[in-house]
C-alpha cells in the first residue's frame, strides 16, 4: 500500500486543509501552542509534540512565517476532534504514544527535548517515497472484498504506523499552511473570481506559484 | 383514510419534483395558461439567497471543507462519490438515516432533497441522442424499441438550449448531433497539443472537443437576472450569477413569474390517485414532510418528476383494483431495467515540455471525445455492444510530486507553494445495456418516518459493459501514449465501484410502442392512464454513453406542448 491509499484508508486524505481564521500574536518559542487556546484532542504531550514538529516541517524562513505562527496546531487539533471519528482517533492516540515513548526515552516528560530530538524521530519514523514502511508489511491491510463495508457503512479500521501518523502530520500541516487565510489570500496569487480560462506563461500569470484557489 | 384532507382547489396540472424535469414541466405548463400545483418532498432553496457556501474561501469553511465524522456518518451512502459531502456542498446532499435505501446489490442513490433537486448540484455535461442511440435497441433486438426518433425531439432540444444556454463546439457527426451551442470554453495548452495528436494519429473519426455544458459564456438568458459564467469552479453550491442553468435560476422563476403556480415544499408524494371509471387519475396523495398531515390534491393532469427512482416508487406505491402492482404496471417492467453509466475507467499521463505554462481562471468543464466505436465501418468491433465516450481533461497537479522525497525543511515549504506537473486524465463513460433483471422494488416492512415503504435495489452492470471497460482502457492509454504523453497507466475500478455512482439512473418506467412490454408510450403517457406522464430519466428505454438530463428536458417540454394541447382539446 502507498502512502496515499494508506491515508486515504485512514479518511486523511492529503486534500483541503486549512487553518482556522484567527490570526496569530506572532509566538516565537519553538514549541509552544498559541497563548490561551486550550486543544479539544490533544493531551499536554501531545500539543508540546505536534507543536514542535510542524515548526520543523515549515519553519520560519526570511519572508515567510513558520506552521505555528498560523496557528497550525490549533487547526490539526481540531481537525482530528472533528473529521476522525471515535476509533480512528483512538488509533492515531496509541501510535502517537509509541512515538513519544520512543521521544522520551526514560523521561518523565518532554520539557528538555530540543528540535534536533525531534527532527532525530522524524529521521528514523517518517518515510519518503521509496522507503519501506515494515511496521506497515508486517500488519498489512485486509484484501478488498466484497462490497458488504460499503453497504453497511462499516470499516475495516486499520492502526496507523508510526510512518503513516507522522505522515498524516505533515499533510495536515502542509495542507493548513498552504489554505491558511494569510497564505491563501496574500502569499499566493488570489483570484476569486477569473472570469476567463486561458493557458499563459507560468512567470506571467503568477510569477511561478501556485493558485491560492482550486 | 381517516387523516386525509382533501384540498378543493382545482388545479389544472401537479407537477412532482422541481429538479431538472420537474423544472421544465412547471415552467411549460404555468407558461400555457395552466394553474399547476408544483410538490417538493424537500425544503425551500431560493437562488442566491439560499447558497450558504458560495463565496466561501477554504478558510472559512470548518477543517478545510473536509466532511466532519458526523457529515460522514450521517450521509455514509451520499459520501461514496468522494467528493458531494465536502462541507462547502454537503446540504445539498440528502441524509442517509433520514432518508434510508435498501441494497441486495450495492447500488450508489445520490440525491437532493429540496427545491431545485439536483439541477442545482449537476455537472451540466450536455449532449444529444441520435438516430444510432434510438435505433440501437431494435437494430439489435435488446429490450424494446424506441417510440421516438431523432426528429421528433430535434425541434425541442432546439427549444431548451436555446432557453438553457449550452456551450460547446459543434462537430458535424451524424452520431454526435449538433447542438444550438453558445460560445465553446477554452481547451488548455496540453488538451490542445493532444487534440492536435489525436486528429494526426486517427482517421477513424475520434476527435477531442471542449465539453458542451449547460453554462452561459456569453451574454444573459431569460430566468432570475442569469449571467455570464466567472469561471470560479463552485458551481456546485449554488451560483449567485445564475451563469449555468438551475431550475431555481431558470425554469422555477419564468413559472412563478405566470401568476400560475403554487409551488409546495415539504410536501412528499406518496401515491397518484386512479380513478377506474374514467380510466385518468385524479390527483396526488402527499404527505407533510413536517408536519406529516396527508392530504389529497386534485387537477386534470399529472406530470412525475421525481427523477427516475422516485417517480417509480410513487407509481408502485399507487395500487388499485386496477392495477394492483403499482399504476401502469400492466407490463411488469415497472421498477425493471434499471440503467446507468459505467465509469471509473480509463488512463492518465503525464505532459512534458508545457512546464512554462499555467491556467487562468477555474474551468468548471473538461474535454470531450464523442463515441468512436461501433458508429459504422472500421470502427466497429465484435467484442460488445454500443460505445462510450471520454471526458476528463488537464491540469497542473499540487506539490506532492516535488516534496514526494522530502521530509522537513525550508525546501520542502519552497516547493508547497507552487503549481504541480502537468497530467491529462481520459476518463471514460460507457454505455450500459437495459436488463430486466435490474431492478428496484419496494420493501413494506422497512418504513421510513413518515411510514413509506423504501426502495430496495438489485441491479449491477453486465456481460457487454465489462467487456468494453478493457477497450476503454486500452484506448485511453494508446491516445495518450501515441500523443506522447509519459507515465502513461491505464486504469479500471471495476471491482470497487457500483452501479449508480455514474448519477444517471434510468430507465425503470421504459417507454415503447407496446403496453405489454413498456410502461409509458411515446408522448411519456402511461399507457393505461394517459393523464399521467412521466418526463424524468425513467423513460429512457435505452442510456446512450453520455449524461442524458438535456433529454429529459427536451422530453418534458415536448410532453407538456402534448398534455396541452389534449387539455385544450378536452376543454373546447
Ligand atoms: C454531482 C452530480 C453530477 C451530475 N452531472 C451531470 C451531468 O454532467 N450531466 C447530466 O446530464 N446529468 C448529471 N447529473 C445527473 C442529473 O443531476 C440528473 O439526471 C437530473 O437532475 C435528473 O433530473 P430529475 O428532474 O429527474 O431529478 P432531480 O433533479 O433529482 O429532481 C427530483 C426532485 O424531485 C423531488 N422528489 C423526489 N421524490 C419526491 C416525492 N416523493 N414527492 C415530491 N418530490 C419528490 C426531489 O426532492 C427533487 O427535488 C449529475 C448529478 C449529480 C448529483
Ligand atoms: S464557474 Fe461559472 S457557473 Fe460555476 S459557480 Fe462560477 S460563475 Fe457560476
């Protein structure tokens, strides 16, 4: 299974993703949620973790800010909350704790993890195309059967691997960034209403980025 | 029964359902001259002011639009498309709890539920019957013949484009009619380089030409202040420019502007009342959806519009004496012969040499390429029956190619900000061959809230239509890799998609010259019942490959100039 039928399977899809509207006191700690805004599914681990890993995955550059000046962690926070259903949190909650376990080593906590820890767990756990996801070999997914699941409207739930819930992770921050209001409306090339379709040079239209819109 | 209300207005006409068929019928009838009742099982949605999401960006929608688990538990069946439950169109979507459907055989019902049905969520592909398609069922001895043929209906495919506004390019094949076409959209630079290919590669007749789409591209039609299209691709929520057609942009609005219809929401048709002494029916029996008080309308003329699955339950449910399994079942084909598109097969590639160029503007249409097998001579082939055709089109991908070796990084955040590669995806629409075995019934003993008995399905696609998915394959992969394109893969979902999912279902009231072998006559009459007609894709006796709703227009307004004139007749 790629990765993309694995997220698929696991309803994370890598599609339309965004960050909610409010913005952001600019937070310059490394691995701190935003100030006052309490996770609806995150535990303290949790939020310290995710927080500190999307920093690492979009960090700040010199024109740019990073995931968690949007506000990143507040948005996958209540994505999982809202969009995952009950079992498929509960599966992405255990793999999350094999990750951190794995983090903390013999720590009671993550107070003295600094990003070169995290980036080694991200190193080790998070797969590129063209690496092997054994955890995923050794417990791969049932064959497609029957239509029976489709009809009933029942799942067959499969446990995300390590690989398979940092990946999710990097979408889903990926994905808040890149529709964040910020981003969407001034970042990239915003335009809502086109009224024509024409093919032109990619530099003219938009000086070699993407359309905010799709 | 003791909690019926009747209600002593006289109307003229009752048109059930206000999507694409109920539409038109309401508009034709209200524009000669007649009082019509107009039933809705579902809410009110005015154009415009009824279009929550249709300005809303991606970050104002909850989580990315991305359907939450309760969308998803609640329209478990609607959220097989992949794509109708997205929070920006969801409310269009019916609820599958509330609204349940039995399957024997897995069988997609994508419906909506309101005013406008699913006129207002279509995706306004727009294209003709011809002769080849009419005639197919009695060339080769399948089900039954047409009653109808291709000039009978040309004036009134003439009549709603012209009302609607279609636009496209016409190509001058016989077996692809022309069409009364507004201004064609634009193909992008890799659509017009495969064009190119495939004219140079072929002398068997295949071309590629814009998709034909019920959008207007130039000036304005008639309706609620409709426009040109702004080319934002949200067609699906509702457009505040009323720029593609929509019974609540167009038909709903010129029939209310007549003074003559009554338009009745929640208003849930359960059975035609039949009355044997006149051998006609008398009116419809509704339930509030509401407040689910029964009452009984009368007029002189019943228009079912349901869409195709709906209208046949209604007839199934209304049993007399007379017909005891269902009105106009005399045949027994009623609820059989169920029909839809075969898709989800085809092949996608990649563009090379186009990576200086990019779109402008959101085109919510694809590309074309009309049937090229079995339409005579070299093209035809022994291996199956009819034909399909190609929509799908090109674009620039996301990111996930450039970043697909990334992990983290300032390189990784470089590349998420710009367009993908080039792909072109051929996605092929085959047509599916009418079998009585397909069928729907309804189960007594499953009710739903307000006591109806559900719809049960048993249907799936057959012999003929597996057999062309591999040509459907294999052509797609050789256009695209004759025109050069690279990473070519051919695709065929079969096992994984049911029937349904195409959103043409058809076929279950089938007209045809002959009351012991078809439901509805040529003027989509029962039968046995002529002040009954049936103008939604039940009367389609066979599919054709391409998306049929421009017929059942075309079908209404010429059964509605029908009834009219009967009426007038009657009345003189
Ligand atoms: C996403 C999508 C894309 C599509 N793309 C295309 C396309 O490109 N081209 C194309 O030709 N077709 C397309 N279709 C199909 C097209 O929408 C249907 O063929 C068309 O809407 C059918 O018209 P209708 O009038 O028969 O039914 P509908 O438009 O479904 O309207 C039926 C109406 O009847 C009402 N109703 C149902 N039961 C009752 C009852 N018992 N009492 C009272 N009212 C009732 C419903 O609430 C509804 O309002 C698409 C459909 C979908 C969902
Ligand atoms: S693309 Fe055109 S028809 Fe569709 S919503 Fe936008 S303006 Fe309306």
């Amino acid at each position: 299974m790629n990765r993309r039928e694995a997220l698929k399977n696991l309803g994370l899809a890598t599609g339309f993703v965004v960050v909610t509207p409010s913005l952001i006191s600019l937070l310059q700690s490394c691995n701190s949620a935003p100030e006052g805004w309490q996770p609806v599914f995150f535990n303290t681990d949790e939020t310290t973790f995710v927080s500190s890993i999307v920093d690492i995955i979009i960090p700040k550059t010199e024109d740019l800010p990073s995931a968690s000046e949007l506000n990143v962690i507040e948005f996958i926070d209540k994505y999982v909350a809202e969009v995952l259903d009950e079992q498929e949190q509960k599966h992405m909650r255990e793999t999350l704790a094999e990750i951190l376990n794995n983090l903390k080593g013999g720590a009671e906590n993550l107070d003295k993890k600094t990003s070169d820890d995290y980036k080694a767990i991200l190193d080790k756990y998070m797969l590129v195309k063209g690496e092997i996801d054994e955890e995923r070999e050794a417990n791969p997914p049932k064959p497609w059967v029957d239509h029976t699941n489709v009809i009933n409207g029942t799942k067959d739930y499969l446990k995300p691997t390590k690989n398979e819930v940092l990946n999710n992770l990097k979408w889903l921050t990926i994905n808040a960034y890149r529709t964040n209001e910020q981003i969407g409306e001034n970042v990239m090339p915003y335009d809502p209403i086109p009224a024509q379709y024409t093919c032109g040079d990619l530099q003219e239209l938009t000086g070699g980025k993407a359309w905010s819109l799709s | 029964m003791s909690n019926m209300k009747v209600d002593t207005t006289e109307f003229d006409a009752i048109v059930v359902g206000t999507g694409i068929s109920g539409g038109w019928a309401a508009k034709e009838l209200c524009e000669k001259g007649l009082k019509t009742l107009v039933l809705e099982r579902g809410r009110m949605v005015k154009h415009r002011e009824d279009y929550p999401t249709a300005n809303l960006d991606p970050w104002d929608l909850p989580n990315g639009g991305r359907p939450s688990a309760e969308t998803q538990r609640r329209k478990f069946k609607q959220n097989r498309t992949g794509y109708t439950t997205h929070e920006a169109r969801q409310h269009f979507f019916v609820d599958d709890l509330k609204h349940p459907y039995n399957e024997e055989r897995r069988f997609d019902w994508m419906r909506g539920y309101h005013v406008g049905g699913r006129s207002l969520m279509w995706g306004r592909q727009s294209y003709r019957l011809s002769d080849m398609d009419f005639e197919a069922n009695k060339n080769e001895g399948i089900a039954v013949d047409w009653p109808v043929r291709y000039k009978d209906i040309e004036p009134w495919y003439d009549y709603v484009e012209d009302y609607i506004g279609v636009s496209g390019e016409n190509l001058g094949l016989e077996h692809f009619p022309d069409q009364k076409l507004l201004k064609p959209m634009n193909l992008n630079c890799v659509e017009e380089h495969l064009k190119e290919e495939i004219a140079s590669n072929y002398d068997d007749g295949r071309v590629l030409t814009i998709g034909r789409t019920a959008h207007i591209t130039e000036g304005t039609k008639p309706g609620d202040g409709r426009s040109t299209c702004q080319y934002r691709n949200r067609c699906m929520r509702g457009c505040p420019y009323g720029a593609y057609f929509s019974s609540n942009s167009s038909t709903l609005p010129a029939a209310e502007a007549t003074g003559n219809m009554t338009l009745r929401p929640n208003s849930i048709a359960y059975e035609v009342i039949y009355d044997d002494t006149t051998k006609q029916a008398t009116g419809v029996k509704i339930i509030d959806a509401e407040t689910k008080e029964k009452i009984e309308y009368k007029a002189k003329i019943i228009f079912l519009c349901a869409s195709a699955i709906a209208s046949t339950a209604i007839l199934l449910q209304s049993k007399s004496e007379r017909f005891p399994n269902g009105l106009g079942n005399d045949s027994g084909e009623l609820g059989h012969n169920l029909m839809d598109h075969h898709f989800h097969v085809g092949a996608v590639g990649d563009a090379e040499g186009f990576d200086d160029k990019y779109t402008k503007g959101r085109r919510a249409n694809g590309i074309y390429i009309p049937r090229f097998r079995n339409t005579g001579g070299k093209t035809n082939t022994d291996k199956f029956l009819r034909g399909y055709g190609y929509q799908g089109g090109a674009s620039r991908g996301d990111f996930s190619e450039q970043i697909a070796e990334l992990k983290y990084g300032p390189e990784l955040k470089n590349e998420i900000l710009k367009p993908g590669k080039w792909q072109m995806n051929l996605l092929a629409f085959g047509e599916a061959l009418p079998d009585h075995k397909n069928r729907l019934y309804l189960d007594y003993d499953k009710l739903d809230e307000w006591g109806l008995p559900t719809v049960t399905f048993d249907a799936a696609f057959g012999e003929n239509e597996i057999a062309m998915r591999e040509d459907m394959k294999n052509q797609a992969v050789e256009m695209l890799e004759k025109a050069g394109f690279k990473n070519v893969i051919g695709y065929d979902n079969r096992e994984r998609f049911a029937m349904g999912l195409g959103i043409h279902e058809m076929g279950t009231a089938r007209m045809g010259h002959n009351p012991d072998t078809s439901v509805l006559n040529k003027w989509n009459q029962v039968h046995a019942c002529t002040n009954v007609y049936v103008t939604d894709g039940s009367f389609m006796t066979s599919a054709a490959c391409h998306n049929p709703s421009l017929g059942y227009m075309a079908f209404t307004a010429r059964a509605v100039d029908h009834a009219v004139n009967e009426f007038n007749k009657n009345n003189a």
